[in-house]
C-alpha cells in the first residue's frame, strides 16, 4: 500500500524528538565517534554508537519535518491540481498527435479507426491505468514490460516468467501425468488464456513493435516505446505495415488506398481503403445456389450463397411420400420400412425408407452357432442350432470362461470365488469373483494440490486432483480464488472495479485491488455542492474530492459607507494560528503553526472618492474610508496683504471672511510677511526702498551718488533722482568734469576734447615733421593727414646717389672677404698635407695660419666720405 501523509508526518516528528549530543569542549570530535556520558566524577566519557547526532542532523531533520508539514498543508489547501492536469493533457495530446501523424496523413486527417489504439495509449499515460495482474501493481515507465498479442495486456516482464516458469512446471508435475515430463506444453496468457510455447517465454525486454531491445525512457514519447515507425503487418494480413509510431495495443486498420471490385464482380473497381476493399453494390446477387433451380437474390455478398429459402414438393428416398420442404434440403427419408421382398424371397427389408437395391438377406450362407465354434449351412428359413459344446466365452470379469453348454443369449455372471485384493493393496478377501473388493482404509497420501490428503477409502494410489475449493485470498484483498485447491501462485483476480469521482457521473474501470491506490478519473461536470459562505451559488469548478477550494467572488457586502465589500470572500479564510507550548530545549521541534477556518471582517473601503486639499490646490481620489481633507503638502500659495509675496507655509485651512472673498486672497491663518522691499529700482539707482514691503510704488530716492566722471579723474556727488531722471544728454553733462581729456590719441598726441565719454575723436590737428625714407628731407604737417596717408615725403637725386655709392662699398668688402677666406682655405691645405708626410712625428704641432689683416680690413669701419657736403660714416 501507499503511505499516508500522516504516517511520514509522525515519523519524522519521531526522529525530531530526539535530542541531539550535548556540545562542548571536544563535543563536536567526541559526538562523530559515538555519544558523550558523564560519569560519577564529573568526568566525560566517549560512549560508542553507531548513530550520528548532533547539531548538523537536528538541523536536517528539522527540514525534513517543515516540508513534510509544509506538504501536507499545501494537500489540504488544494482540491485539485488542475493546472497541472492541464499541462499534462496538452503534453499528452503531442506526443499522441506526433504517434498518429503518419497514419493520418494517409487518412486525410480522419482518426476515426484509431479510437481502439488512443484508448490503449491514454491508459498508458493515465497514472495507475496500467496494472500488471499478476502482482496488482503499476507499471511504471522505467520498468521492463512484456505485452500479450492476443489481448494486449501489459505485464512486468519478471513477473511474467514467474507466470510460465510455474504454469509449465504444473502442467509437467509427474502428480497429474506420468508423460507430462516428456511432453512440451503450453504456457498460457493470465487474462485471455492465448497459449504459447515454452520456446516462446520472453527473457528480454523489447519496445512494442519489436524493434529496439530495452528501449530508453523519453518523456516525449509513449511509455516503453522506441519511438519509431511500428512496420508490423495488419491483421489480418493485406501486405502493408503498420505506419504508426511504436504503439501499445492493436495496429488501427490498414488506411492504404487500392482499387477493388465488388463482391460479385458486377461493379467497377473503385478505389478504397485496404482495410475495407471489401464492399457490396446492393444489386442482386444472382448466383445459381446449390439446389440448380432458383438464383441468390440476396444484396451483393461475400462468401457462398445462403441456402435457398424457397418451398416445394419433395419426394422423400424411397419415393412413397411426397411433402413441402426447402429447396435448399431435397433429400429426406420417410418413417416407413422399406418392406421390398429381398432376393431369397422368404423374408421383406427391414431397413427404413432408403435408396438403392435392399441386398441379400442377412440369414443366407454359412452361419455360426451362438458359441461360434461351429458352422452351419442351411436355408434362410431354418435357425442354427446348438452345438451342445462348452460355450467357453469370456466373462465379464475378464479371467474366468463360461462353463454353460453352448447356449443362445448372454453369459450368466461370474460365480466362482477367488482371492481378491483390495484396490489399494493392503488387505485380502476370499469372496464372488464378480463382485468388487474395497477396503476401508482411507488414503493418507497429499494430493497434487500439495495441501489436502486424499481421504479416499481403498486408494489405488492414483490420487484424483483435489476437489476442494482454493478459496485464499486474492491479491485484491476483496475476493477469494474460486478454483479448486491448487499449488502456486492464486491466478489473477478476473473482476474490474469502477473507480467513480466525487459525483459519480465519471468512472473508469480498473483491476480489482487497485481502486484503492488509484488517483479518481478527473471529472468535467461541474460540483454541484452548496455553497458554505453567504453567497447564493458557489464559483463554478470542476468535481473533486475534499473540500471545496475558497470561494474567490468578490464578498459585495454592504459596508458602513454604503459601498459594496470588492474583495474576495473571506467567510472562511485560513488564518495561522501558532502554537503556544513552549519548548523545554533547542532538541524540541517546535510546534507547527495550526490553520482554523474564520470569518474575517470586510477590509476598509477602498472605492476612491475625490476629495480637495486643505488649501484648494488639488482634487486627489482617496479611499472612503480616508476620504477628508488633507494637506497637500504644497506651500499655500495666497497672496499676503503686501501684494508681492504669497504664503510660504505647508498647506493649511484658510477661513473665508465673507463669501465673496477671493479664493487666492491670504486669510488670517497664513503667515505675515516680513521681508523687505524688493520691488525693482529705477534704472541707475543702486539704492534699496526704506520702507518695508509693501503696495504699490516706492517713494522716489534722494540719496546723493558718488561717481567719476568720463575721464576718471575726478569724482562727483550727484542727486539720485536727477541722475535716474536725466535723460542721455543730461547724464552726459551731469557726469562730465569739464577738463581737458587726458586719454591719447592712436597717433601718440593728447586729446584735444572737454572729458567726455565713449571714444576720443581721431582728427588730430597737432604739427608734426614728416621725413623722407633716407632721413635727409622733412616738412611739418597736421598728424591726421600722415594717420590718413594723404601727404607723403619722396627722396630726391642726391638722396638716390647717395645710396649707390653705398652699395658699391658693401660690394668691394664682400669680395675682398671672399678672397681672404680662399687664403686661408688654401694655408690649412697645405698644413695638413704636412702633417701626412711625417715631417714631424714626435711633436706636437698647431695647425694655426695667422694670418695678417690689411690695413683696408682694420680701417674699414672708421671711414667717413664727404658725400655732396655731407659726412657719411661707414659703419
């Protein structure tokens, strides 16, 4: 059987009890080799043990007990597990579409004959569909299975040959044949009875269709499936294979298409699907049928033709009679002797109604006497006599011979007396050979059924099979075996048992003994249980066992505000409930928190409500149950009375003084303002309002302004106001010194202005000499001409001679230069040449060449030439 939660819950609450080993110095090494105990003396002590405690397997047993509570909760909370059921019907629907794909490709998508087939692979899927009956349990899918051909029946495939192993050796027992043992018999299949050979005993496991030897287990195909194309032939056999996936259960029929005539042969090939080639046109047969009279007018038919059902006159054999019989039987015989005179002519035919010549008489030739010892030829009319020897046939007893003269009629019965034992061999008797000798000695020996004794009076030691009815109990555990007493295993119990859902309206048909294991068939009527909570129908969900799952549509109860309660119904809310023992020790588990069911009061209405601020700023939607004024949190924002602040508290009620006030209007709640003036100030005034902050304009301000003027030199003290005042011929003689200009002008001369502003004027009317490009001539003109370039000085012919003979004296020192380089050039020349003959090898020698400068080389720089009555100085 399967555990229940409980049972595990309650183990495992067991092992949490106990405490774990005491830790302290040199606990945790100590608790690793068995548990610590304290002796008399205080001293610790190592005791051995062979189970591991300590903080480390409290703590997992700890674990283990939470999610085993946590498990069992979760079971009670949830009816159902739809989701998941969902998931598992649409994963099976692929993996069955993905099996029929070839198979319906041929079909045009019609699935019609596949219904046996998919019912067989749903129950491979169902959890629990598929029991083996011999030892009425689940096949799983990574357990090696073997399969009937005959009824399909999935089997373990241990215990099937457990099955034939001990179905063979009771059928070769020497207790029920002395030649069993020599014979090879049969093995048959526990539910059909399809018989196999003992050759035929499966040894391994193999996929459906054959193909693959243990097959691996995917979750995408079918159970003990390979997963290829089946390839087995159709029964019966039309010469295609199957195009299933390896399937369990029967192949479908065969969906080929071939071109076939009709029964009769009248019709035209038409083509149809191989599994149903076999059609009728429903035209009259018209085949002659066996009487040669009439024609089959029965519908196109396969097959020969039903006998003919016509009537008519029918002599019988002997041809005396005449009655009204089928057409399909013309032979039958009348209850009359046949009375012809045979060819002796004493005696007639005694034979009834017949056909044919009636023979020779039966008392003609040669006759034996009733002995038979003698033989006699006589006429037909005569009777053989006797013999008058000793008869001399054997008896009924089969040893003794009749003592009687011959004699007509049976021999009497034996009447001799022998020495007869009885059957059982164990005593003797002196008595009629003809009358049976048995014993009362009853047998002691066990029959065939290895349990019962015989019991029989005078055994011949032959034991009849027991005739005692089994009647242990199946493995169903609901029924007893109804066959005789046997030896082995009981067979499987035949019954099928209807596993219903909650409502009883969806049922499926499983092994008896497993509708206690087996999950309940998922039911799609809706449950039809009344409602626990105020509403009038309960949320529409599928049938199921246990409590129904909480009622999720919303409460619409009427609250104290007038709306309806929009959450979902909490009449029977699972509320936590912890425990309240307390634990004696870290080594007791705490108790796990309990669920009670209650009704909890309806939330807080939520519906929003628009509610405005404090301070009217805004219109926020709130929930009912908060739904009253509030600070926004915004600054107020009213206008105070000094008509340029507003009111910088937090949002805040303001009392309206008459109902014509102006909303933005400060009241008596907001802040005075104490800020000063800050109006902006005439243009050019620098100077603060006196008065606080206040309405309308400033008064006009009379300070007086420390300024320079244009110039920067001077300073001046004018009136505020008239500087504000003035317009910008005004400012500019208020802000002038009435001094000379002291800036200078791009040419270098001081302006000639009264101190003024922006940019000094650049008509500079000062005398300046203007000279020419050698700095011979010059000429005074007004500056502003030479800034405009309208005058200009040229040189003259002596200005123009005088810088030739200049260029020519640069020429004559250049080349005198020149020459003076190749000099010394030439003296360094021939130094060097000097030193490459050795001349002088051991002394040190300076290449120096001086060289003498000329008298034109040191003076040159000192000449002056009186050029037109001017001295000029070469430099």
């Amino acid at each position: 059987g399967r555990a229940r939660p409980g049972d595990e819950l309650a183990a495992l609450s067991g092992a949490a009890a106990r405490p774990p080993a005491p830790r302290g110095r040199g606990g945790a090494r100590a608790a690793a080799a068995g548990t610590i105990s304290e002796g008399a003396s205080g001293e610790c002590r190592v005791l051995p043990s062979t189970r591991a405690t300590g903080p480390r397997k409290f703590d997992e047993i700890k674990k283990a007990n939470q999610a085993a509570a946590k498990k069992l909760v979760e079971d009670q909370l949830s009816s159902s597990s739809e989701d998941d059921d969902e998931d598992a019907e649409a994963k099976q629907g692929k993996i069955l579409d993905k099996t029929f794909t070839i198979y319906t490709s041929q079909t045009d998508g019609d699935a019609s004959e596949l219904e046996r087939t998919r019912q067989y692979m749903n129950e491979a899927f169902q959890s629990g569909a598929m029991t083996c009956l011999i030892c009425i349990a689940s096949v799983k899918r990574n357990q090696a299975v073997w399969s009937c051909c005959g009824c399909f029946c999935i089997f373990h495939l241990v215990c099937i040959q457990k099955w034939a192993k001990d179905s063979l050796f009771l059928l070769s027992s020497p207790l029920t044949d002395d030649d069993f043992g020599k014979k090879d018999y049969p093995w048959p299949c526990p539910k059909c009875r399809f018989e196999y050979k003992r050759s035929e005993t499966p040894s391994r496991y193999y996929c459906y269709c054959g193909k693959v030897e243990n097959p691996s287990v995917d979750p995408w195909l079918v159970p003990h499936s390979c997963g290829q194309i089946c390839e087995r032939e159709f029964k019966p056999s039309c010469g295609h294979k199957c195009l299933l996936l390896c399937h369990p259960g029967p192949c479908p029929p065969c969906p080929k298409m071939v071109t076939t005539t009709c029964h009769c042969k009248k019709a035209k090939p038409v083509p149809r699907r191989c599994s149903a080639k076999e059609w009728s046109c429903r035209l009259p047969c018209g085949r002659t049928l066996l009487c040669g009279q009439h024609a089959c007018e029965n519908p196109c038919h396969a097959g020969d033709c039903q006998p003919c059902p016509r009537v008519s006159k029918q002599r019988c054999v002997c041809g005396r009679q005449t009655a009204e019989r089928l057409c399909a039987s013309p032979q039958w015989q009348c209850d009359q002797v046949c009375g012809k005179c045979l060819p002796c002519g004493n005696h007639t035919c005694e034979q009834i109604c017949h056909a044919g010549p009636c023979g020779d008489c039966p008392r003609s030739g040669k006759r034996s006497c009733p002995c038979g010892k003698t033989k006699f030829s006589l006429p037909c009319t005569e009777d053989v006599p006797t013999c008058g020897d000793s008869c001399d046939k054997v008896l009924e007893c089969g040893i003794h011979k009749c003592s009687q003269r011959c004699h007509r009629g049976p021999c009497e019965i034996c009447r001799q007396e022998v020495e007869k034992q009885c059957r059982c061999g164990k005593h003797t008797k002196r008595m009629p050979c003809h009358k049976p000798y048995l014993c009362e000695t009853k047998c002691t020996k066990i029959r065939d059924c290895q349990k019962h004794q015989c019991r029989r009076k005078c055994c011949s030691g032959n034991c009849p099979p027991c005739d005692q009815v089994c009647g242990r109990t199946l493995g169903c555990r609901n029924h007893k075996c109804p066959s005789g007493c046997h030896r082995g295993s009981c067979n499987p119990c035949p019954e099928t048992v209807d596993v219903k859902c909650n409502c009883g309206k969806t049922s499926i048909k499983v092994p008896c003994g497993r509708e206690r294991t087996i999950r309940p068939p998922k039911c799609k009527q809706l449950c039809s249980r009344p409602p626990t909570c105020h509403h009038s129908t309960q949320e529409k969900h599928y049938c199921h066992f246990g409590q129904c799952p909480p009622c999720r549509q919303p409460c619409q109860k009427i609250l104290t505000c007038g709306h309806l309660c929009p959450v979902s119904c909490h009449d029977e809310a699972l509320v936590k409930q912890p425990g309240l023992h307390q634990s004696a020790g870290p080594w007791e588990q705490p108790s796990e928190p309990a669920f009670i069911q209650t009704a909890l009061p309806c939330p807080p209405c939520e519906v929003p409500i628009p509610v405005e601020c404090l301070g009217q700023h805004e219109v926020s939607l709130l929930p009912c149950h908060s739904a009253h004024p509030y600070s926004c949190k915004r600054f107020c924002g009213r206008l105070l009375d000094c008509q340029n602040h507003t009111c910088m508290e937090e949002c805040h009620h303001v009392t309206k003084l008459n109902s014509s006030a102006d909303v933005k209007k400060a009241g008596p709640e907001c802040s005075q303002c104490e800020e000063e003036c800050t109006k902006p100030r005439p243009a050019g005034c620098p100077h603060r309002c006196v008065l606080p902050c206040h309405p309308g304009d400033c008064p006009s301000c009379l300070q007086m302004l420390k300024i320079k003027c244009h110039c920067k030199l001077s300073v001046l003290y004018i009136e505020c106001l008239k500087l504000t005042c003035a317009d910008l011929k005004e400012k500019e003689l208020l802000t002038s010194c009435k001094n000379q200009c002291p800036k200078e002008l791009p040419c270098g001369h001081r302006c000639k202005e009264i101190c003024h502003s922006g940019s000094c004027p650049l008509n500079c009317s000062q005398k300046v000499k203007l000279r020419c490009l050698c700095k011979r001539l010059k000429k005074e003109v007004q500056c502003s001409k030479i800034q405009e370039g309208q005058v200009s000085l040229e040189c003259d012919a002596l200005c123009k001679e005088m810088k030739r003979k200049a260029y020519e004296i640069k020429e004559a020192e250049a080349k005198a230069a020149l020459e003076e380089e190749k000099r010394r050039q030439q003296a360094e020349l021939e130094a060097f040449e000097n030193r490459l003959k050795g001349r002088r090898k051991n002394k040190r020698r300076k290449d120096e060449v001086e060289v003498e400068q000329s008298s034109w080389q040191k003076y040159k720089n000192l000449i002056m030439l009186p050029v037109f009555g001017v001295a000029v100085v070469m430099v």
